[in-house]
C-alpha cells in the first residue's frame, strides 16, 4: 500500500521524476500515506467534481445559444469582488506596532477613499447622468414643448435622496482629507522624532494620490451637473414650488414647522451639491488642526500650523516635479494603461495643495500642469463626463497673477487638437489592429494552452520550475499588452467621440468607420480573454510574479538585518517592518485590501534610503504587474467597456450600416452588439420617470429597430430582388439572370452567416425574421393575384437552395373564414377607438368606419363578428358583453358629471319650471323655439379645446353609449347566425329527452366512447342555450344599472329629458354636415348613418324612466308642426302676386325659396328619420317579449 501512494501522486505531477526520489519525498509519501482518508474523501470530490463540469460542458453543448464565434462563459469569477473576510488589522500585523498603527491609518484612509468613489461611479453619476434623457416615443424639446404642470417638480423630486447621498459622501471626504493632512503635518514637521528618525527618508507619494482620487469624484460630480442644464432649470421650478407651500403649509398637508426644516435642506443641496462647484467648496474648508493653537502650544507639543510646514511643501512640489516628469514621458506612449484618470488625481492633489498653501505658486509647477494638455487637453472622469485641463486650472486653482501660458488659447487649441485626431484616427486605428492581429495569434498559440504546461521536460525539476515560470510571464505580457491596447483604444475613441460632442463637431462617415472598427477591436479582446481565462487564472499567473518579488524583498531584508546588527541598534525598525508587511501579504490570495496595504509598505521599500535606484524600480514595476494581474477582470472590463456609447447613439445606424456594405465583416457585428449592451447600467439608472424601466425599454426597441432597418429589411430585400430576377429570367427573355457565382450571391451568403444575434436580453434569429418577411410579403402579394402562386412556390424553391431559408407554401385555398379587417378580439382591446370612429345602423346592424383620408371606408356586420365568434369560440360573449358594460357604466358617470355642472342643470331646471307652470297655454307642447334659445344658452356657456360645446360633448358621449349598444346586439345577433349555422346539420331529435351519454351506456360502451358522448352533449346543449331568445344582454344591462339611475346621487338627470329637444337639434345639424361632405374630395370625419346616439337617448330615458316625461312635451308633434307651418308659409308667398315685381326680382325669389324649401324638406326628413328609429330603439329595451 506504501507504493501505491507515491505513485498515484507522481503520476498526476508531470515535473516529478520517477528515477529520484529524495529524503523530503519520502517524508511527504510517509505523511500522504498516514492521510490516506482525506485522499480518498479528495478523490470522491475530484470525481464528482469532473463529473459536473463534464454535464456542464454537455449540456452548454446541447443547449447553448449560437451567437457565432464569440465564447459562452459558464463560470464566471469577478476577482475584484470576492468577498474579504480579513479585516484591516490582520493585513497589518508585524513584530513593529508603530508600524502597524500608520499603515492601518492611511490604510482605512485609502480603502475608504475607494468606496465612496465606487458608489460614485457605480450608481451617483450614472444617475445624475441620465436625468433629463426621454425616450424615443415621448422625445420633446423642453423650450418648444413645455413639460406638463408639476412633471419637472416630480422627476427632480426623484434625485433628492441622490443629492443628500452625494453631500453626506463629501462631508465624508472631507473627513478624511482633514484627517489624511493633519497626519502628514505631524509626521512631515522638521522638529517631530518621527520625522527626524523615519520619514525625512519616506516619500508618502500614495497617500497623495489618495488625497486626489478623493476629490477628483467631487470634481467630476461637479462637471456631471454643470454639463446636464436640465437639473438646474428643473431644480430651481422645484424652489419656486417649495416657496409656494411655504405660504400654504396646511392646504399640502404639512406644517410650517416641517415645510422649514425642509427648505433648510433644500437650501443647503442648493449651496452644494447643485451649485456646480462643490470642489472649491471642499477646498475653501479650513484643513488645519493646529490653527487654534497658540504659538507657545504649538512649541510645547512640537507641533506647526500647516500652512507653514515648510518640509510638507517641499514633499509636495517634489511629488509635483516627479509626476510632471513621469506624465510627460507616459503619454501617447504604448506604455500607458490608466495615466489618465491618475493625470486627473494629480490636477486635484495640486489643486488641494494649492488652497492649503496659498502662499506657494510655483509658477513652473504650472505651466508643467498647463503644456500637459498638449498630450491630452480633457480627462475622463466618468463614461461622457469629460474635465477639460484648461477649465480645471483656470478656474479651481488659478494663479494670482498672470504668467505667459503654452498653449495661449486652449479653446482654440483643442478645436486643433480634434481636427488632428481626425487626421490621426485611421493610421492609429490601423496601428493598433495590426498590433491586435500579432496579440491575438500569440494567445491562440500552443504557449497560452493548458497543455502547454505538459510539455515541460521532466528529467529535471528545476528545468520544469523553468519552463512553467517562462509560460507564465510570457502569459503575463499578454494580458499586459491586451490592457494597454484596450485602454489605448477606448482613450482615443471616447476622447474624439466626446470632443466632436462637446465642441459640437459633426461626425463624418469616415470617423465612424474607423470608430466602430475600434469598439470591435475592444469587445474582441474581451472575448479573447474570455475564452482563454482558463489558461490565464490570476492566481497561477501571480505565483510567478510574487517569487520574484519576493526574491528582491528577501535579499533587501537580510541587507537591512545585517546593518541593524552591525551598527547594535534599530535603524531600519520600520523599513524591515514594510518588508515584513509585505512578504505576509504576498503569501495568500491578493485582495483589494492587500493591495492598498502594500501600496503603503512600498513606499518605505523603494526609498532610496535602504534600496538603490534601479532596485526600487524594479520591485515597483512588479508590483504594478501583481497588481494589474490581481484585478484584471474588473481592469479588462472596465477597459473595454462601451457604455459611452449611449450618448452616441446617433452613430448606431451609420455603424450598423458599415457591417451590412461589407458582408465580409458582418460576423463582427456581435462585438457591436456587446458594445450596446454594456449601456444596460447607465440605461436602467434612469431614476427620474415615472417608470424607470421604460427607458430601458424604448432604448432596447429603438435599438433593435435600427438593426432591422439597416440590416434585416435590407437584406431581405436583397434576398428577394436576386429570387425575382431569377424567376423572371425563366420566363422573360430580356431579364437577364443574375450568376450565382458572382459577388452578390456571395455577399448574401456572407450576410446570412450571422445566424444570430442579441441585444441586451433579445436573441434575433436572422434567418428567422427574414423568413417571417417575406412569408409575409408573399402571402399579403399572392392574395392580391392568386394566379402567381406558382411564381411564388419556384422562389420558395430557390430560397431554399440558394439561401437555406425554408418559406412557407403561400397556397390560399378558395374557402376560408372572413373576419373582415377588424376580429373581436381587436374591437375588445379598443373599445374606446371603435365606438369613436365607427357609425351604427339600426336596421341592417352594421358599423361602418367615418371617413378619413384613406380612400377605403372599413365596414363589419353579422358575417364578420359570426366568423370570429367561429375563431374564438362562444366562450368570448360573456368577456365581451362585460368589458362593454364596464365601458358604458364608465361613460354614464362622465355624462353624470357633466350634466351636474350647475351652468347646466340651472337652465334644465328652470326651462323645467316654466315649461309646467305655462303647460295650458301652450296644450302640452315644448316650444320649437325655447328649444332653440336653451340651444344657445348652452352654447355660450363654454368651447373646449378641441373645439366642443356642451350639447357637442352630451351628443359624443351619449353616441358612444349608443355604439356600444349597438355593438353588444350585434354581437347577440352574430351568435345567434353561428348557433344556428352549427345546429342547422343536427337531427330533429336534438330537442327530445334521450341524449348520447344514455345511448352510449345503454349499448355498454368502451369509457373513451362514455366519454366522448357525454362531451358532445355538454355542445349541443351549450349551442341550445346560446340559441334560445332568452338572452337579451341589452335588458339586461338596464336592469344591471337600474339601481345605480335610481339613486338619490342621481336626482340631477329628472330634468334629462328637457334636454333631449336641445341634443336633437345639434344631433340633425351635425348630422346634415356630415352627409353634406359626402360628394366632396378628402371628405374627412363624413358618415351616412348615426343612429348610435339615437340609440343611447332611448336608452337612458328608459335607464332613468323619464320616457313618459319626454313623451308629454310633444316634441316630435312641435318639430314636424313647426316644420309644417314653415313650408306652408313659403309656398303662400310663393303663391302671391308677382305682377308688381321685376322679372329678375321673381327668379331671384322663387331661386331663394326654392332653396329654402329644399333646406326643410331635408332638415324635415333627417328628424323624421330620428323620430322613426327612436321609436324603434323604444322596442329594444321594453321590458314585455315581443
């Protein structure tokens, strides 16, 4: 059993040598042996383990979404964000404690730092950002499309616990800056012991950097607000509506009390964080805590006032000079990874200095910060928050007085500095893509594989150690290379993106080219990565790069101990301590915290006080390779991500469009994709509209929308042109075939091979969608000539061989069900359109559409609405009859309302009045005229804004109530037509007692034939009770609302009817207008037929039983009195004599008269005709069987 061990174990290891085995193997054979059964619980795990990432890989195999060449990730580890469960002290843990104490201090300080930021940048600025953007659908200019009353208070109302988040992070900020600063005056004063024993030697150069990222995140809040207009113009209407409640308190529910503890916090946001200069507020803070010392305190406890520290100041501009140097050198360099963003740290450590030591300008300092904006005038701060040099010099930490500057002009010299990158665009893109090639073919090479580490020569060990040592530096320098050009890339893209934006340069198609070929390149890298990261695991790459460090460090603290121990005292105590720090720290995994924790150390370390020149340079430099290795995936991520694209969707459609010009490149379309979709934080931070997610939404539809219209549709018409020609070259001799060998097959074919792909969290299958198209096409077309099919079924064919597109056969056999242009359902969902634009007619029950500009007029009767019952099933009639109900009752409380208005219901109630007390004088009769005269009143009362008066708002709705009567006897009459059309085929036996299921159970049946008996008598006797007369839904729905009209909320429709004479008059005038533009050209909004309003009068003077009342005034007896007396007294002058009278005087008159007997014989006849289907509705709701 000894020998199966060891050898179980030297197989697994290919640098282990089955010839040698030493002393140390044997032990570790004795010890594996003596825990045998951890092996064995190993060995269970290990196998369980393969077993489930093998089923993994299965199913991803089976499963998986094809989205082209691009890797599917199924395990994904974020490094950056594991979770660390050590706490500060336990990185800080060295056999000096003084040492432990200062690093634990500037330590918390830095990580503190780093979380506030993150919450700045993961969720503060995006939010901030997009306040202000609409959607597609709902876009409008604000200055020429105001918002609606109270929108702007209610969306900056939404960022208030934004703001009050941002100002509780500065105060923090400036916490922390207060406290940083205060240390540093302790340690860096002349006469300290700290500073004459230890740091005189010690540049803190990371705890300045510190002190700059921490105001770089105010800075950048500061540009975020002053470049989005809209927060300050909808910020400042929100003040004007807090002084408004202020003078109210109670009328919004609150108290004085409240409403100034509110405005307080109002105006102390409005001071800060939307003042748009909260880093010159931070920096004007008094950051000395010794200035409230007198001068003899000071001396008694060696302490100075800041502003005087002349050995901090010296520390400082040394700090200055050196960066001055190294960002010069960096720059536009194929070295630089991140100088930019540390650029901006930099511009705010000056900036802090600048305000805590007034005294000191340094006019060289300067103008070294000032010629930097040559090599990079703006600075991200944030996706398209961009901080120019010259506005952040200028304005935050500007000198006292003048001084010659390089550039002069730096409005104008970055106008220059664009024009250039425009000029210098396409030879470094196509730079960088040759670099791109050779980096891309070295990770796909036999050195970045898994098995590379296989084929180390196992004679020797050390010669393994080697070999696996060089496999891993060479993947080192790959993942370096690929940050640098990602890094790079995205620089100069958003760089000239946001300068176009900015400067408001246009975007030329050149520009964009090169642009899009650049976003490819970056999510590419991202993919490549991806699908390698199982041979570029941080955590093997890091054991290389920590030996080596570690090597240096080793030899610089054995130096370090020796000369303690020759001078027989403590000189380097906390040099040794920084060592200590970090060889612990290098030993297990490397975190976040760790690193900030060495960050520290380093600077004791790389003091040229214990390490020379070079040494420091190189511990530096592998420690930044450590470091970049630790937090690639978030460094990689954040490199190559394109979230900025938001703000340059207007490129989207040039940029879809490049791929589709050039088909050999449409397969790259899918990093475009991913680039899109890495808007999704950003999109979904949209905070200030009532729904945050329709942003997201309208943007993922504009989205997918654009790729259709620039690729889809296109290339689906491609498709179908190259089918046409073929099939017409067949059959016209002078269509000349298209040759399936050439180009334009090809790039079809290209095109095609992009099977799929997504957008955001939307997968478009490309041969899908085109097979929809012209599925859709083809059949809408072959309808329109039946006599093509045959056309169509040889370009199906074609489709097919040519394309592998499989397209349905576009056959129409001759007998199909016709729903018309409108199915039950559609009216269902649209009550409101369809009784809207549609007219009812009473007697031949159809709707036929208004007119509009279209030259076709939509019409729907029994046949149509029987079809569809046919489709859906009888099942739809009770959903149907009660959405309708809904919509009536819904209606009839509107009309309530309106005819409550007191302007209204005085009239009804006094024309009442005078209409009982002079009953006897006039025998009963409503006068034609008073109707008349209310007619006016009411229309003097007031004019909507579409137009409207009163009695146009009563006949709308009370037409809509009537349509939608209308609807529902349409609706029985339909079922009726489709019952009897069921059952017309069943024996006369139908109607007796015996049924199937008794007739099955008599002749002993199988269960199934039971079964299927007793289901045929539940149809038949589901088609009998749909056919029986008994069910009226229109009763029904009176009596439904009966007891609603009846109640005592109700009282005001009593008078209805005196109102009724009124709506007839505007109801025959509307109407005659509407008939009259039958014959005329564009004859919009013009009907024959309305009897749906005649149909609501007649219900609602039975719903609230006033048609005796309306049957007493005699209306339709005074109309056609008046009418007649009118006629008669034409024709009498008509009659007269004429012989006095000119004969161009008599033509004129009998003209005129003709004319106006012509007007009432129609006005006559349209009342007539409402007098007549009145009566006729009467009968629909009479409570007796007719």
């Amino acid at each position: 059993m000894r020998s199966q061990a060891p050898q179980s174990i030297r197989s697994s290891n290919p640098f282990s040598s089955d010839d040698d085995i030493s002393d140390d193997e044997e032990k570790q054979q004795d010890y594996i042996q003596t825990t045998k059964p951890y092996e064995e619980h190993f060995e269970k795990f290990s196998q369980q383990f393969n077993n489930y990432i093998q089923k993994t890989k299965d199913l991803d195999q089976k499963y998986q979404i094809p989205l082209g060449d691009t890797p599917f990730n199924i395990l994904h580890l974020n490094v950056n964000q594991q979770v660390q469960k050590q706490g500060l002290f336990d990185v800080n843990q060295t056999d000096n404690p003084f040492y432990d104490k200062v690093s634990a201090t500037f330590t918390y300080l830095d990580t503190e730092i780093g979380k506030i930021t993150e919450v700045f940048e993961s969720k503060i600025l995006n939010v901030i950002s997009m306040y202000g953007e609409r959607a597609l659908d709902d876009f409008q200019d604000e200055e020429e499309f105001p918002l609606l009353d109270g929108q702007a208070e209610f969306e900056i109302s939404k960022l208030s616990p934004i703001f009050k988040q941002s100002l509780d992070l500065i105060k923090k900020i400036m916490g922390i800056l207060h406290n940083l600063i205060n240390q540093l005056n302790i340690i860096y004063y002349k006469k300290n012991d700290l500073h004459k024993n230890i740091f005189k030697n010690v540049e803190l150069n990371s705890v300045f950097q510190t002190i700059g990222k921490g105001l770089s995140v105010v800075y950048v809040l500061d540009c975020a607000i002053n470049q989005n207009k809209k927060i300050r113009d909808h910020w400042n209407v929100y003040k004007r509506m807090i002084k408004i409640i202020q003078t109210e308190p109670s009328k919004f529910g609150s108290d004085p009390k409240t409403v100034k503890r509110f405005e307080k916090n109002i105006a102390r946001l409005d001071k800060t964080v939307l003042s748009g200069a909260c880093v010159q507020a931070v920096l004007e803070q008094n950051y000395d805590a010794n200035k409230s010392f007198t001068s003899d305190q000071l001396k008694q406890q060696n302490l100075c006032l800041l502003a005087k520290n002349k050995d901090l100041i010296e520390l400082f501009e040394n700090y200055f000079k050196q960066q001055v140097v190294f960002y010069n050198d960096i720059l536009d360099t194929t070295s630089e990874v991140q100088e930019r963003k540390d650029l901006l740290y930099f511009l705010c450590t000056y900036a802090f200095f600048r305000k805590v030591f007034p005294e000191e300008q340094d006019k060289k300092i300067y103008k070294s910060l000032w010629t930097l904006q040559k090599k990079s005038p703006v600075l991200e701060g944030h996706t398209h928050i961009f901080c120019y040099v010259y506005k952040f010099l200028r304005y935050v930490c500007p000198l006292s007085k003048s001084t010659t500057l390089d550039p002069k002009e730096p409005e104008q010299f970055t106008k220059l500095y664009v024009q250039d990158l425009d000029i210098q665009i396409p030879k470094k893109i196509n730079t960088f893509y040759e670099d791109f090639c050779y980096w891309i073919s070295r990770m796909e090479s036999i050195l970045t594989s898994n098995t590379a580490l296989a084929t180390g020569d196992k004679s020797k060990r050390d010669r393994s150690i080697k070999i696996v040592e060089e496999y891993t530096s060479y993947r080192v320098r790959l993942l370096i290379k690929a940050l640098q050009m990602a890094s790079q890339i995205k620089q100069m893209i958003t760089t000239n993106l946001m300068l176009h934006i900015n400067e408001g340069i246009g975007f030329t198609p050149q520009l964009i080219k090169y642009v899009v070929k650049g976003i490819v390149m970056l999510k590419a890298i991202e993919s490549v990565y991806i699908s390698k990261i199982e041979a570029f695991q941080p955590h093997m790459l890091l054991k290389t790069l920590v030996k080596q460090l570690l090597l240096i460090l080793g030899a610089t603290y054995e130096k370090l101990t020796k000369a303690d121990y020759k001078q027989k005292k403590p000189l380097y105590n906390e040099f040794r301590a920084a060592i200590q720090n970090v060889i612990k720290n290098l030993r297990g995994p490397i975190t976040s915290l760790k690193i900030s924790t060495m960050e520290f150390a380093l600077n004791f370390i790389i003091s040229n006080y214990i390490t020379e020149k070079k040494e420091g340079q190189d511990i530096k430099f592998i420690f930044w390779k450590i470091k970049t290795v630790s937090q690639f995936q978030y460094n990689i991520s954040k490199a190559t991500n394109c979230s900025f694209l938001f703000w340059c969707k207007d490129i989207l459609p040039l940029a879809i469009k490049q791929f589709f010009e050039n088909p050999s490149q449409s397969k790259r379309l899918i990093y475009l994709s991913q680039a899109i979709s890495d808007t999704l934080p950003i999109v979904k931070a949209t905070l200030h509209l009532q729904n945050p997610l329709y942003m997201y939404e309208t943007f993922k539809e504009e989205v997918i929308t654009t790729f259709k219209d620039e690729y889809l549709t296109p290339l689906t018409r491609q498709i179908e042109d190259f089918l046409r020609i073929q099939i017409h070259a067949m059959l016209i001799d002078k269509v000349v075939g298209k040759n399936p060998f050439k180009d334009e097959m090809n790039n079809i074919k290209k095109l095609l091979e992009l099977e799929q792909i997504q957008f955001f969290d939307v997968i478009i299958d490309i041969k899908k969608e085109i097979q929809n198209q012209l599925n859709e096409k083809f059949y809408n077309l072959n309808v329109l000539n039946m006599h093509d099919m045959e056309t169509y079924e040889q370009m199906r064919v074609l489709a097919k061989f040519y394309f592998d597109v499989n397209l349905i056969n576009v056959y129409i056999p001759s007998q199909t069900i016709e729903q018309g242009q409108l199915d039950i359902l559609q009216i269902l969902r649209n009550i409101p359109t369809f009784v809207d634009t549609y007219t009812y007619n009473l007697h031949n029950q159809t709707f036929t559409q208004i007119t509009t500009e279209s030259k076709l007029v939509q019409t729907i009767g029994i046949q149509q609405i029987s079809d569809s019952i046919r489709t859906h099933g009888l099942g739809i009639l009770n959903t149907t009859v009660n959405s309708i109900f809904k919509y009536v009752a819904k209606k009839i409380e509107i009309l309530s309302n309106l005819l409550y208005d007191e302007l209204i219901l005085q009239n009804l109630i006094r024309e009442e009045k005078w209409f009982q007390e002079n009953k006897m004088q006039i025998d009963g009769y409503y006068p034609y005229e008073r109707a008349k005269k209310l007619s006016s009143t009411l229309k003097r009362l007031g004019v909507s804004k579409e137009g409207n008066t009163y009695l146009d708002q009563f006949r709308i709705f009370i037409t809509q109530i009537g349509n939608a009567l209308g609807f529902i006897r349409l609706l029985r009459s339909a079922s009726l037509n489709y019952c009897s059309k069921s059952i017309e085929f069943l024996p006369y036996q139908i109607d007796s007692e015996d049924s199937f299921l008794e007739l099955a159970k008599q002749a002993m049946s199988g269960q199934a034939t039971t079964k299927a008996a007793k289901e045929l008598d539940d149809i038949l006797l589901q088609l009998k009770s749909y056919f029986s007369s008994g069910t009226d839904y229109l009763k029904r729905i009176v009596s439904t609302m009966s007891k609603y009209a009846q109640s005592e909320s109700q009282n005001h429709f009593t008078n209805f009817h005196i109102l009724v004479p009124c709506l007839t008059l505007n109801y025959v005038t509307h109407a005659l207008i509407c008939k009259d533009k039958i014959p005329i050209k564009n004859n919009v909004n013009a009907f024959l037929c309305n009897d749906g309003f005649i149909i609501g009068i007649a219900y609602i003077l039975k719903l609230y039983n006033l048609e005796e009342k309306f049957h007493l005034i005699h209306w339709q007896e005074e109309v056609r009195k008046v009418y007649k007396e009118e006629l008669e007294s034409i024709k009498e002058i008509s009659q007269a004599d004429t012989t006095q009278i000119s004969t161009h005087r008599l033509q004129q008159m009998q003209l005129e008269n003709g004319l106006s007997i012509k007007k009432l014989e129609s006005n006559l006849y349209e009342y007539n005709m409402f007098f007549n289907t009145f009566q006729a509705c009467k009968i629909l709701f009479r409570e007796d069987p007719v």
